[in-house]
C-alpha cells in the first residue's frame, strides 16, 4: 500500500464521515433477518451489509468471533466479507482483539495484516495486556504494509477498570509509577503516532476508548491527552449499548475530531433490505453530525 493507514482515513473520513458500522452476524440478528444460523445465512447478511455501506461510510468493523463460531467455513465467510469491502472501497477494522508474545503475535499479525492474507483487513484490534511492547510485531508489520492497528485503552465493560484503571508500578530506577494502565498505553500510542511523522489528523495507531466512557475519561483527566495523540478513537457503544451523539461530543472533549463512533446493532437492526440499512446510517450520521 503507497500510503499509510491513517491517511487513508482521514481521505475517506472527510469523505463520508467518522461513522464506524460493525459487522455483527448475532444468531438473534440473524433470526430477524429471516435468516438461518448457518454459513449460508452468514454469507447473506455479509453480502447485504457490504451492499448497503458501499459509498455510504468511511469504515467497517466486522467482529471476527461471530464468523469464527460457524468455524472454517464461517472463516472462509469472513475472508468473502474482506473482500468484497476492499471492492467496494470501505476501509475494514477487523475486531479480533489479538494479544500474545513472541512468534504467536507475529503469527497473528501475518494473519491479519500482511499482504496477500486472505484475511487481511485494513486495521485490527489488538489487546495489549500482555505489555504494550509484546505488540511489536504487529506494530512492525502494519507499518511494513500501510495497515493500521488499535489498542484496547479504555473498553466500557465494567470489568475493564479492574486492569485498565490499575496504577502502574515505578520501576528498577523508581520511575514511572502512579499512573494507569489506561494513561500508559494513551502515552505509549502517542509516542508511536509521533515517531510514525505525517502531519494530518490521523495516526496509524489508534486506541478502542468506549463510547460510554466519558465520565472515565474526565476521572482520568485524559481528554487532552487523547485529543494530543493523532490516534484514531474507535468508540463502540453507539446505539444499542446507550450512548448517543452527545454523551461523545461530551465525553471525549478535544478528542472529538479523532473519534470513530461505532454502531452495529443500532444499524443492523434496520435491516434485511439494503435501503432501511443505508437510512439508518444516514440518520446515525445526521445525529453525529448534529451532536
């Protein structure tokens, strides 16, 4: 790829806006589609979520276990679906939250982010708990082939403050102690964006900072910091989760121009036909645009 993930972004951002829609084959979703929970079924509502979302957002978000759970064949399913989004020009972040060490990450990161893969996706999402140096070779490998990778920072599941929220320990020198995690990876993707040059809106580095966390954001005191690092924020939870146009204008503050907001049921409920899920994006992107 000649140029890089977050320029690319920001192209087709400006383009179309910064709604992200996921790609959510949930058997219950299925089911409303009037859809079997087989292959067959999943490669139907693949097709007419692609169909709808061509010339009509910026970027994608296919979540990898719902595919992963039909198996190899259900694989084979979502290597179609990153298909056919490269033809259609939507940019895909592939929601496959990977995080390992060693030769394990850089496996992963072979999957996912180099070329030739069948399932190659734009971006990933990628966990980095394991310590943020153990993404190294993802890290390495995006920027190899002008792909993007985002790091969880701050998820809204309640579960997440138990780690996302710890303080960090100093260390040998006794430095670096008393901040979170959540700050530490916010600063360590800074640095990456920073040493990454490009002087546009967006870094190849992103973060996943959940839509319903605004009042984390303001407790942390990271609103700032967000907005100073050139990350692309996906924030999952518009919608079905609760958060609307407001609470991430609110919540994220001066980072709201980096902001990817995120929306899958709250679209995807739209359907089955092309038209209700192309106007259900158009007035998610009213009340963005508004918000």
């Amino acid at each position: 790829m000649s140029t890089t993930f977050g320029d690319r972004l920001e192209e087709a951002v400006t383009a179309y806006g910064p709604l992200c829609v996921g790609i959510d084959p949930h058997p219950q979703l299925l089911h409303r589609w009037g859809l079997d929970d087989d292959v067959e079924g999943l490669r139907r509502f693949g097709d007419t979520v692609v169909e709808a979302l061509a010339g009509q957002v910026a970027i994608a978000k296919p979540q990898s276990a719902f595919f992963e759970r039909h198996g190899s064949a259900g694989v084979a399913v979502l290597e179609h679906v990153l298909a056919m989004l490269r033809e259609v020009g939507v940019l895909s972040l592939l929601d496959v939250k990977r995080g390992d060490v060693g030769s394990t990450m850089a496996a992963y990161a072979e999957a996912y982010l180099s070329d030739g893969s069948p399932l190659a996706a734009d971006a990933i999402t990628v966990s980095p708990f394991l310590g943020f140096g153990s993404l190294a070779p993802a890290f390495e490998l995006a920027d190899a082939t002008g792909r993007g990778v985002f790091v969880l920072a701050m998820t809204s599941n309640p579960e997440g403050a138990q780690v996302q929220h710890a303080r960090v320990a100093a260390d040998a020198a006794g430095e670096g102690g008393g901040v979170t995690v959540a700050e530490e990876i916010v600063s360590a993707v800074t640095e990456r964006n920073a040493e990454g040059g490009g002087s546009g809106r967006f870094g190849s580095t992103g973060m996943v900072v959940g839509a319903t966390v605004g009042k984390d954001i303001a407790d942390l005191g990271l609103a700032q910091a967000l907005a100073d690092s050139r990350a692309p924020l996906l924030a999952p939870g518009l919608g079905a989760q609760g958060a609307d146009a407001g609470d991430i204008a609110r919540g994220f503050g001066p980072a709201l121009p980096l902001v990817l907001p995120s929306s899958s049921r709250g679209i995807l409920a739209a359907g089955p036909a092309p038209a209700g899920l192309r106007a259900a994006v158009r007035q998610q992107a009213g009340e963005l645009a508004g918000g």
